[in-house]
C-alpha cells in the first residue's frame, strides 16, 4: 500500500456518512443473490466454512447473505455510519462488525476461507487490499468481488427517466464545480490484478437476480448512487433537479403494485 494513501480518508470520500445516507442505501440497494453462495462455497471445497470476510462491507447486505452458511461471518467497515446500520438491521449470532479497513483485518493470517468485497473492491488500493487478502486466506480459500450493473432492469420509460436525472445531476455538479476526489479503481482490470497477484484460478461469471421493486425504491436507489448526494445538500429544488419529474414517471409506472426488478452482477473470483 502507498504510503501517500490514507484508506480511512479514502472512504469518507464517498460521502456515506451524510445523515440518512445508510439507512437509504439498506433500503433501495440491491441484495446479492443466494445462489451466488452456493458456487462460492463450491469452488471453495466447503460446505460450511469456518471464517467468511466480507471487507467493505457496508450495512451488511452481503455479510447477511452468510448468517446461515458459515460458522463465522465478520464485516469489515470503515465507515462508522453504515456500520451501526449493519448492526441494527442484520445482526445474527455468527456475525460481527468491525471498524477497519481492507489492507489491514486484523483477521490472523491463514483464517479466512472466503474472502468477499460486495460493490467495494474498486474504491480500495488494490495492492495492498490484495496482500492482505492473500494473507488471511487459507491455501485453496477463495477471494470473490461482485458488482452489479445499473440500474437494474425494470421498463424503458422508468429506465428513462433514471438516466435523465442523473444527467441533471452531473449538469448539476458541473455548474458548481463539484468533483469526486476519491480515489477509484477500474472494475475491469480486477482479474489482471489478482492474476498479477500470482492467484492459481480466476475467472469472471456472470449472475441474475430478481427482486421486487416499487416506485419509492427506485427512485430511493437513484438518490444512493455516490455522486448524487452532494447535489441533494446544494438547497434546489426537486423541480431543478428533475427529481419531481422522476418520481412521477416511477410512480406512473410501478403504481400500486410494483414491479419485478432484475439485477445482472459481475463477479470476479480468484483462488489462493
């Protein structure tokens, strides 16, 4: 890890800890698919592992996804209020959270059989979140980052809508200079970096996963996307920020009921 690189720094660069910011985000975000542990665990050579990290791990909608498959789940979270979101809403008796950051757990070395970052890897300095992977992973334990693509596939109109105002957004942050100063890392170069790592098996798969959605999280999903925060502190208007057209084309078009979204997730694994 570079010594110029503060990861704690780094993380409250996303602007996670506004006020209500976390509790929005366990709302409207997506939760990973349950299949995706079953080949987790199969590449793994386990059926019930006795460690599983999940660094990054925010409120803790992927360190969930564990509470039944493993002896032992801890969620590492920089973030002190996406932490306390993780611990009032996903709380299991096999799962702690702990304040810390990627490159250094505090895990003992060796201990780990799966190693997860669930929408995170690529705010983390690579090298030194690698080492440390490769550090507490047992010989043939399995390192998995997974990201989603979006927004989630729901209707073109709603669909529409979502990137018109997200437009707005960016011409928003334009006019008043706002820049994203966190430092990030490209998606598509996180198996070159793990085979660069000297990683024995990598491999990118592709899963689908279906949820319900209705007006409120869709538009709540749009508000949790990292550069679209600072807009909401500027004190416009939901007219001039196109918020108001947006909720009227989402309420339009989930209505009373709903509707099915469906989310399409990258993931990458490598295996020590």
């Amino acid at each position: 890890m570079s010594p110029l690189h503060d990861p704690l720094a780094n993380a409250r660069l996303t602007g996670y800890w506004r006020p209500g910011f976390a509790a929005r985000y366990d709302a409207c975000r997506p939760r990973p698919p349950a299949a995706l542990v079953d080949v987790l665990l199969q590449l793994a050579r386990t059926e019930y592992p006795a460690l599983v990290v999940d660094l990054g791990s925010g409120t803790g909608l992927s360190t969930a996804l564990w509470a039944r498959r493993a002896r032992q789940v801890i969620g590492i979270e920089p973030l002190d209020e996406m932490r306390q979101v993780a611990e009032t809403n996903h709380g299991a008796p096999n799962i702690r959270f702990r304040a810390g950051v990627a490159q250094t757990t505090g895990v003992p070395a060796g201990a780990a059989d799966i190693v997860t970052c669930a929408q995170s890897f690529h705010q983390m300095e690579p090298e030194g979140t690698l080492a440390e992977i490769e550090r507490i992973l047992r010989p043939g334990g399995l390192f998995a980052v997974y990201d989603y693509d979006w927004p989630p596939v729901v209707d073109r109109d709603a669909e529409d809508a979502f990137f018109a105002f997200m437009d707005r957004v960016r011409e928003v942050r334009s006019q008043h200079a706002l820049t994203l100063e966190q430092q990030r890392w490209k998606k598509d170069d996180h198996v070159v970096r793990m085979e660069r790592r000297g990683f024995r098996y990598t491999r990118e798969l592709l899963f689908h996963h279906t949820e319900p959605c209705d007006a409120e999280r869709w538009v709540g999903f749009a508000l949790s996307i990292h550069h679209v925060p600072p807009v909401l502190e500027l004190g416009l208007s939901e007219s001039e920020l196109g918020l108001d057209d947006f909720r009227r084309v989402a309420e339009r078009v989930f209505g009373a009921r709903g509707l099915p979204w469906h989310v399409s997730y990258h993931v990458r694994v490598a295996i020590k």
